[in-house]
C-alpha cells in the first residue's frame, strides 16, 4: 500500500487527485441536490418551528464542516510544521475560503432562523460568540497568506495563527457543554435516538451532510491543484528573472 | 409544486438563496482562479521550451 507521504509529492498529488476529483465532485452534486429537494420539497414542518425546520439543512451541515474545515486546516498545518512538506501547506490554505464560507453560511442561516423563532439574529451567546471569532479567524488567516510574500514564512505564521484558532474551533463544537445558559439549543444530531432529530428530518440531513462533505473535499482538491500550479508559476517567473 | 412555507416564507427563502448563492461564489471563483493560472503556467512553460527545440 502506498504511503501517505508520497502525497507530498506535488506530481504525486496531482495525478492522484485528477482521478479522483470528478468523482467527488459528483458525489457533492448529486447529495446537494438529492438532500436539498428532498429538505425543501418533501419534509413536514415542524410543530414549533413551523417551515423554518427546513433551514436545517443548510445550517447543520455548513456549521459541521465550518469547523472539521479548521480542524483539517489544523492537521495541514502541523505537518508542515513537523515534515515540511508543501502540499500539506498549500492544502490548509486551498481549505481556508472553503471554510470561511461555510462559517458564513451558518452564520447567516441561524440569523435568518433565531429572528422568528428568538426573536433576535443575534445574541452573544457562546456558540454564536465562538463562531464569529472562529469566522474573524478565516479572515485573518486569509490576509496573513496574502500578506507575507515568502511562501514558507506565510506557511510558518499561518500554521500558528491556525493552531491558536484550533481553540476557538474546539470552543464552538464543544460550547454548549461548557455553558449551558447560552441560547442555542442542544445539537441536533446525536447517537441517542431519543435526543437525535426525528428520522423524518435525519435521513434529509443526513444527505446533506454527505453533500457538504464531498464539496468541501473536491473545493480542497481543487483549490490545492490551483495552489501546487500558482507556485510553479512563481518559481519559473523566479527563474527567469535570474537568467 | 413549491410547498406552502406559511408565515415563515421569506425567512425559509432568504436563508435557501443566500446559501445556495454562496456556495455558487466559492465554487465560481475557484473554477475562475484555476483557469487562470492555469492559463499563465501554460505561456511561461512554453516560453521555457520554445528555445529548447
């Protein structure tokens, strides 16, 4: 069996990820859309929260990976720290627009859901608190890539803003457990069948999930084939320029 | 078709549309950023063999 670290290899990972990137990205289309029509189109309202149920769909799955997005980020991050491979590098900073709208959308979802059912868009509650910081983090993240010019010095900072922000991703997945006074309720989703969200909702939910699972994947892929390509650029134009 | 939303219509709208909106931006600029330095790549790569042959 192949050894993940050959992954390191740029030509390695491009060859790998050609083949594998049109089956991904079908797979995110086909469960978006698949999830989505059946969330829209063909699920009850619900008792208390009337239509508005329906925004699940987008909200749970966008904030899941809003946050798995910064962890993968996190993973990237270290092995470039520890092994110095590229990819890896370029690969957290492919994931942090990705991961940036995700936040975004599950930011916007739950402000369009708590207007009705809270009463306000907003509250400084810990979770939502702990998501627009983890949100402010995409962004600095972002401008600190766009920032430096060396490519491993932007690497190096980047890989410590991204250990730092780990806290707050931990912070919004695990807030509710830390303080219960917040106003977001419980999670939605849980292994015990009598906590967990009814089947009527789940099996919906659970196709999108999958969905926004396989886009976050073929974005990755294919912003990192962008990333591995805008680098050979950089250092050919370099070339050029000393000869 | 469409299903009855009740009073929560606009709020089930706006959140489906500015998701989905979104989702469209990101997976827009991607394609958008890779053909372009795709493009770029492909002119400094044959300037590179062009003397070569």
């Amino acid at each position: 069996m192949a050894s993940l670290w050959e992954y390191a290899n740029p030509r390695k990972f491009m060859n790998t990820s050609a083949a594998v990137l049109p089956w991904v990205s079908a797979a995110a289309a086909l469960c978006l859309v698949v999830g989505l029509i059946w969330g829209f189109f063909f699920t009850p309202d619900d008792f208390r929260q009337g239509s508005t149920v329906k925004i699940i769909y987008l909200h749970v799955p966008a904030a899941l990976m809003a946050i798995n997005a910064w962890l993968m980020m996190l993973v990237a991050s270290l092995i470039w720290v520890i092994r110095r491979h590229h990819v890896s590098a370029l690969a957290a900073k492919a994931a942090a627009p990705v991961g940036m709208v995700f936040t975004l959308i599950a930011l916007y979802t739950g402000a369009v859901w708590g207007q009705p059912m809270w009463g306000t868009p907003w509250e400084w509650d810990p979770r939502l608190t702990s998501f627009l910081i983890l949100f402010l983090f995409y962004l600095g993240y972002m401008a600190l890539w766009e920032a430096v010019d060396n490519p491993d010095s932007a690497a190096d900072l980047t890989s410590v803003l991204c250990l730092v922000g780990s806290v707050f991703a931990i912070i919004s997945r695990y807030a509710l457990l830390f303080w219960n006074q917040g106003l977001h309720q419980g999670a939605s989703l849980s292994l015990d069948a009598e906590q967990n969200v009814a089947d009527v909702f789940w099996y919906p939910l659970l196709v999108c999930i999958a969905g926004f699972v396989f886009l976050f994947l073929a974005l990755v892929l294919y912003r990192t084939r962008t990333e591995i390509r805008a680098r050979r650029l950089k250092a050919l134009i370099a070339q050029e320029r000393m000869t | 078709m469409m299903p009855d939303l009740g009073r929560y219509a606009t709020e089930v709208l706006m959140a489906y549309g500015g998701s989905i909106a979104l989702l469209v931006i990101i997976v827009g600029v991607s394609i958008w950023k890779a053909g372009q330095v795709r493009r770029r790549l492909e002119v400094v790569e044959a300037r590179r063999e062009g003397p070569r042959r």
